[in-house]
C-alpha cells in the first residue's frame, strides 16, 4: 500500500481570525483584556485562598517562568474587594516604654492617621519644650522659689544662731572652713582663736573646760547638720513639687486636646498618659542649662525635640487600600525590617525610632509576594517566615541575635499582630522539593495555583489572544498592529506550544516579540505594525541566535560532518535530533550505522558502551530488541551480533526519537536491502513497532531541510513522522512551499514497517499463519537470510 505524503493543510494552521468583526482591522479596535487568558484553574485557586481568612491558606503559585503568574495575580488582586475577606488593615507605630526602654511598644491606629497623630505629637513636644522653658524662666517661679529658700536659710540662719550664741557664752566661735565644713574653736580674751602654743599654755582645768564644751557643742552641731540635710530634702521636694505642679498645668494645658481626640483609642490614650508621667520625671529634659548633659536625649536626626517622645511610623496605610507588597531582594533585613544604630559625638546608641519596617509590615492586613528560590537562597528567611505565619505574629528581632552574635545595644520590640498572605512563586522542582523534605510547607501553604503552559486554539480563543496582543500593546505605548499581523503572532504562539490546537500561554515570550517587532516598524516609520514586521523580527532573532546553527550547518557543506542525502546504502539511516541553546533549538540531521556479524542475536549499542548514551536512549535501543526479537527470533535465535551507534557524535546522547531509525538501520543490515539517503526519519516506538509522537518535529523537519537545500538541489528529500506529531506541525514557510512545489516530502506513519517500504520502496511484508514473509518482502528476505544462516551454523556445529 503507497504512503501518501501529507498535504500543505496539515503542516500549518493559519489564523483566520473569524469571530473578530469585519470592521476590526487593528489592535486599536480591540477591547484590552483585564486579565490573563487560559488561567482559569489557576484564578480560582487564587480567589478561593483570598475567601479564606483562616490560617494557613497561604498560595505556591506553581509554573515556569513567563506565564504571567504575577501579572495575573495582581490584576486580580487590585480588581479585589479588602473587605470581602474581613481583615482590618492598621497603621502601626513603635513607641518607647517609658517603664523598660529595651522594650519598645507598639501603637496601632486607623489606616491613613499614623502619620498625622505623628506631626500632632511632634507639635506637642515642640511646644512643650518651649512652654515648659517659658515657665520656669519667670518671675513668678523665681519669687515661688525663692520663697521657699528664704523659708528654708530663716530655719538654717536661726538654728545655727543659737548654737553661736550658746558658743560664745563659753568663749568658743562656730566657724565656716574653706571646704564649707562647720568647726568649733576656743577664743581668747581678744575674742580671736587661740593659736597651737598659747592653747598648750592653758593649764589642764582650761583645757578640759573647753574640750569637754567642744564636745558637748560638737554633738548638738551634728545633730543640727543632720536636721539641715532634713530641711534640705524637703526643700527639693517642695521645689520638685512646685516644678511638677507648674509642669502639670502646663501638660494638661497642652495635652488635653489630643487626649480628647483619640480618646476612642484606648492604647493611644494610655501612651499620652504615660507620656506626661515620664515629661514630670524628666522635666531637667526640657529645662535644663547645660547642654551637655541633655546631647544625646536631643541626638535627633531631623528635628531639635527629645527622641525619648518621638513616634516612630512604621507603616502608614492609605484609607481603604489593600496592601500588595511585591519583594524583588528578600533577606531578612527586607522581609522582616531590622533595627538601626545612630552615632552622635562617638557614642554609639539605638532606640524605638530607629525601628524600620520590612516587607511584612507592609504587606499586613494584605498580601505579599516573593519569589520561593530567592526566599529558599537567603539564611534564616525561610525558617523566619515559617515562624511567623504559625504564630499570627511579627517579632522584629536583629539578624545577629538570629545567628547567635552579639549586637550594639538590643532591643526587643514588642510583637506585631500579623495577618497576611503569602504568594509564592515557584517552579515544579522547589514545589516538589518543599512538599517532600519540608513538613511544614502543606500546612502553611494549602493552596496551589496550577499555571498552564498552553489553552486550547479555538476561533474564541483566537478572538481572546488577539485582545490580549491588544493589551501589551495598549500598556507598552506601541504601535498598533493589524488584522493579519494578529494573525501571524497567533501562529507563532501555536508554534511555541508545539501544537496546532494549542496556544501558548508564555506572555512573556509574546511581549518580547511586540517589542521586537514594533522596533522594526517603527525603524522603518511605519504607522501600523504588519505581517513583514512580524517576520522581520522573527528573523532577526534567528539570526541573533543562530550562531551555533549556521556552524553546523556550515560544517555539513564543507564535507566535515558526512552526509548522504542521495542514493542508497546498507545499514544507514538519516535520523534527526533538536539541540537547545539558552534562546533557541533547532534541528540537526546524523547518521546512525548498523553493522551485522555472525553471533548471538545481541544488539551492542556503542553509545552505551563508551558511556555517552542516556538510560532512556538505552530504553529505547532494548524496546527495537525486543520489537526484532519478536518478528526474527520467535523460535530461534537470531544468529547474528549487531553494533549500533551515531556516527560523528563526540558528546552524549539521550532520548528514544531515534528507535524508529534504528530499527530501520537494523532491519536493512539485516536483510542487505539499502536504505534511501534522501530521507530522514524521526520517532519513538514500542515493542509492537507502533510509531510513537516525540518532540521537537518541527525543529527536525527544517533541520534536514536546511541541510539538503544547502547541499544540493531539492527534489526527492522528505522526512518520516510518526502520525501521532502530525498536529503538532507548525513549519516554516519555505519549508512548505517546497512541499507545495513537489521538492520535498513528509510522511506520517503509524508503523515501523510503513518507514521500511519507503525508505527500501520495498513491501516489508507481514507474517502468514504459518509464521512466514513473502519472499520479496524486506522481512522475507531477512528470514531467508537468517535462516540459510542458522542452517549453516547447524552444520559447522554437526561436523
């Protein structure tokens, strides 16, 4: 039966674009998509975990690179209701604790207030300062003050008089010494002291009078310092009394009205309370001279005011708004916040104020996303996001405490509540790896959002895309494309999912390719972007990356890698295989050679043998050995030892495309039937010779293409597919119109044995119920030929 070669129609889709409008010529006339297409699993995944307030329901948004999962997530997310999940977002300010400075507190307000009950505050302090200068910088004060050391030098002035009197009634003079100490010294009849001699010249009953006097004085002067340090203390309580009572109605003055106004928050409140406590402990703060000893209580960066009082915004929220916290670097500074140290005139300190907000501060009562290998690359970032998602709340701890080190000077704020999730995105391998060695992970993130690779291609689908290309224009200020260039950017998308009927849902490719080509267009002044721009751009790529490809190439036509793609020969076949760069894959033809020699029926593939072939490559070859087993050998062995291998391949080879051409290769050394050069043949196959789909066809197909077209005139070249890839063509154009002009040819198989009537333009034949081939069949003359060979063998064995 002839194989037929497929038709132009079923190597190309073309997009036609049916449910657009007849009046819809440009992206101008197209509506641009809210949302990214073909990811409907992956939205409701999104939208069920944000319905959730639970723990746990946290999102590992799964996919390769480029489909848009972010873009997605946050038009959803900026289309999404705050109030619809019931959390409450809340500014959040860190504050001193008056009671214990290492323990900053926490304030929480209404979204959008932090910063203005920040400056009010600031006001407050401010005129504190001034006010409270002002007031112990009058007259008034002075005379109150003044009063009370009056009273207290009346009571000082009078006690110490009636000891100098007592004193004197015995010649003996209080006096005051240089150090500011009270002595007791005898007098003479000229009512000065006695010198050393003249005291020693006293006869004993003298000296005993006034030493037993001094003695008796000396006790009573004790016990009046001792009653002056008394009427010193109560002096400073008094004056501290009056300092705070002054101070009070000054702070009740001043602190009144802000008290009222957030009297409805009861933390607040209690801050402004404990606030005008710690003012009246620390008044020498706002009214002391020497600016010494107040430098590092002032040590503000910005404003002349005591950072004792300083409200420290760590986050602000806008009224209203749901926090979306994209974190491009996350470490644990910027995840978690981190405190800070200040240094003024060499003394290094840190404070409540110096407390700074990381991406979960930002991200509370909202949603932060981060992306999982850059959080899994960074010490302690995991283990600490772990942690605060189980206990619901925020510690801010420095990395050094983390890891064991001492820091400056520590603190230990107080905990945030938190209340947010957490998308990750990731690839399949980190997912995979986090659900099998860490425990923790399906418990924290329950919910997975699947991103697909491809959609199906239907003519919505098609009309879908084309609003989509309308929204990367739209977004990216381009130029405006037209109907057929639409057309054309939908083609390359099927080609990129490898499928006809399938469209490809990696945005970012798309994108990449609409700046490229409106570069083009607009390089050449167009006002529209067109199909020949699209192709322009296409091909300028190629040529970008095609470094490699036109290397090989070239190497095929200056004889350094043989090749056959005229005539005939035994044991030689043209297979196909796809190398991938980094930006591109194409296809490459090589030989694979099959020798046999009298032995065992074993099959000796060479690329196993030096340690180049792959496991699945070896699958494959062992798969075509069962497959020759099974119509040769199924009463006998078959009687000859076969050596397989790729010839000019120096590095390693993997896969099973190549089963189908080296079953062929085999069969023809086999049988000694030659094998047409001017076809190569791809595919995978199973132990029954079924031809099985594989990937890369298109690539392979323009591969053997480039190569013959570079050799020599077309004419007669094609390429054997199994017919399972058939859908998955999306070819060049060239590659079709030499198929349209008769020059070159693809056929789709389904069997082993439709590859060996094309490639030998021999029936292979088909066993009868007696377990033979026709005798001009491929498989006939192979059994003749084993048989005959066997039979020798008997012989040679019987002698």
């Amino acid at each position: 039966m002839s194989i037929k070669p497929l038709s132009c129609s079923q190597l190309y889709r073309a997009s036609t674009l049916t449910k657009l409008t007849a009046d819809c010529k440009s992206t101008k006339h197209l509506q641009p998509l809210d949302q990214i297409i073909g990811q409907d699993r992956a939205q409701q995944a999104v939208e069920f975990a944000m319905s959730i307030k639970e723990k746990g329901y946290n999102i590992y948004a799964l996919g390769h690179n480029g489909l848009g999962k972010r873009t997605m997530i946050l038009r959803y997310l900026n289309r999404h209701d705050p109030s619809s999940n019931n959390q409450p977002v809340f500014d959040w300010c860190y504050t001193v604790n008056f009671n214990d400075a290492r323990l900053p507190k926490v304030l929480k307000l209404p979204p959008g207030s932090a910063h203005q009950f920040k400056k009010e505050v600031e006001s407050l302090t401010l005129r504190l300062v001034k006010a409270l200068s002002m007031t112990f910088d009058n007259e008034i004060y002075f005379a109150r003050a003044e009063k009370l050391k009056n009273q207290l030098e009346s009571k000082q002035e009078a006690i110490l008089q009636d000891l100098t009197k007592s004193a004197e009634q015995h010649s003996i003079s209080l006096t005051l010494t240089a150090q500011g100490n009270y002595q007791l010294v005898a007098m003479n009849d000229k009512n000065e002291a006695y010198s050393e001699s003249d005291f020693e010249a006293l006869s004993d009953s003298q000296k005993k009078r006034f030493e037993t006097k001094i003695t008796e004085l000396e006790i009573k002067l004790r016990d009046i310092i001792r009653q002056l340090t008394i009427w010193e203390e109560e002096f400073t309580d008094k004056i501290q009394k009056l300092d705070e009572q002054i101070a009070q109605d000054v702070l009740v003055h001043c602190t009144t009205p802000l008290k009222e106004k957030y009297s409805h928050l009861p933390d607040v409140k209690a801050h402004l309370i404990a606030m005008n406590k710690d003012i009246l402990d620390n008044l020498d703060i706002f009214v002391e001279d020497s600016e010494d000893d107040i430098t590092l209580a002032y040590a503000a960066l910005d404003k002349k005011m005591p950072r004792r009082y300083q409200i420290n915004v760590l986050i602000c929220q806008e009224t209203n708004t749901f926090p979306i916290v994209v974190e491009e670097s996350p470490n644990y500074h910027t995840i978690f916040g981190y405190i800070e140290n200040a240094t003024f005139k060499g003394t290094v300190f840190t404070d409540a104020s110096l407390i700074r907000a990381g991406s979960l501060h930002r991200a509370n009562g909202g949603v932060l996303m981060i992306d999982a290998i850059k959080v899994l690359e960074r010490p302690y970032v995991w283990d600490g996001l772990k942690r605060a998602l189980r206990a619901n709340k925020l510690s801010l701890s420095s990395l050094e405490r983390e890891v064991s080190l001492s820091g400056t000077i520590s603190l230990d704020p107080e905990p945030i509540p938190l209340s947010v999730k957490i998308i990750l995105f990731g690839d399949y391998q980190t997912y995979q790896l986090l659900q099998e060695y860490d425990p923790e992970f399906r418990e924290l993130f329950r919910v997975t959002a699947d991103f697909e690779d491809v959609m199906p291609r239907t003519d919505i689908a098609e009309a879908n895309y084309a609003k989509f290309i309308s929204s990367i224009v739209h977004d990216n200020n381009m130029l405006h494309c037209d109907r057929k260039a639409m057309s054309r950017i939908i083609e390359y998308s099927s080609r990129q999912a490898e499928d006809q009927d399938m469209l490809s849902l990696h945005s970012v490719d798309i994108a990449n390719l609409l700046r490229e080509t409106n570069y083009c267009a607009r390089l050449a002044n167009a006002t529209l972007i067109r199909h020949h721009h699209v192709e322009q751009a296409l091909a300028n790529k190629q040529q970008r990356a095609g470094r490699l490809q036109d290397y090989l190439l070239h190497s095929f036509m200056n004889g350094s890698t043989l090749i056959d793609i005229k005539g005939l020969v035994i044991g030689q076949v043209n297979a196909l295989s796809v190398i991938a760069t980094s930006d591109s894959q194409f296809g490459i033809p090589g030989r694979i050679t099959a020798t046999a020699s009298f032995g065992e029926g074993e099959i000796f593939d060479i690329e196993r043998q030096v340690k180049l072939g792959g496991n699945i490559h070896s699958k494959g070859v062992m798969i075509l050995s069962a497959y020759l087993a099974s119509v040769f050998g199924q009463t006998a062995i078959i009687p000859l030892t076969t050596r397989l291998t790729f010839e000019q391949s120096y590095g390693h080879v993997d896969g099973d495309s190549a089963s189908l051409a080296e079953c062929c290769a085999i069969i023809s050394a086999f049988s000694q039937q030659p094998l047409r050069q001017d076809i190569a043949i791809t595919g995978s196959m199973d132990q029954f010779g079924h031809a099985q789909p594989i990937g890369g066809v298109n690539e392979k197909i323009e591969g053997f293409f480039d190569v013959c077209s570079s050799i020599t005139t077309l004419s007669t070249q094609g390429v054997i597919i199994p017919r399972a890839n058939v859908h998955n063509l999306m070819l060049r154009s060239d590659v079709i119109a030499a198929v349209e002009q008769g020059l070159f040819y693809i056929w789709a198989i389904d069997h082993v044995t439709e590859a060996i009537n094309l490639l030998t333009n021999i029936t292979a034949g088909s066993m009868n119920s007696k377990g033979e081939y026709a005798h001009n069949s491929v498989f006939g003359i192979t059994q003749n030929r084993l048989t005959h060979l066997r039979k020798d063998n008997n012989a040679a064995a019987s002698t």
